[in-house]
C-alpha cells in the first residue's frame, strides 16, 4: 500500500470510553485492518478498551441526535437559507 505524504497533522484528545475512527481511501482486507489498530494503538499507547474502527473505500460513519422537530422551527431557518442564497423557497 502507497501512503501519501503527511503535510497536515491535527492534535486530537481521546478520552476514556471514546471511539477512533480511522477512514481509508481504498478497500483493504481484514488483516490490514487488524494490524493497523495493532499499530495504531501501541503508536498511540492505547489500551485494548479503547475501540478502534477502520472505514475503508470512502465510507463514513456519523451520529446524528435525535431531537423532537419542530416543524415551525424548521421552515424559519429553511427560509432564511433561502434567503441568504438569494432564492425563494416554494
């Protein structure tokens, strides 16, 4: 596997009981996976708790919280887009 250049790194804080998520540009078989969350948890000094997960081929995870809607709530900030996007909204 070709790895690119590094030219950007961010600082990240990993609390106990989260997750890292770790995204792939390309399908890799399972053995890569395993041994990246082996390399990555002794590069970082994780312990076996901290659950690692490998996204590969472009896939994203993502939570979103679930909140009671509030129809009203929504169709003002859906006009307001529109607004601010210089159309009218239907």
């Amino acid at each position: 596997m070709d790895l690119p250049e590094i030219t950007e790194v961010e600082r990240l804080t990993l609390k106990p009981g989260d997750r890292l998520i770790v995204r792939v540009p390309e399908k890799i078989s399972q053995d890569i996976v395993d041994r990246l969350k082996e390399r990555l948890r002794a590069a970082l000094g994780l312990d076996l708790s901290t659950e690692t997960v490998i996204l590969d081929s472009g896939m994203t995870l993502e939570v979103a919280e679930r909140a009671p809607l509030d129809v009203h709530e929504l169709s003002r900030a859906l006009d307001h887009e529109a607004r601010i996007q210089g159309r009218t909204r239907r």
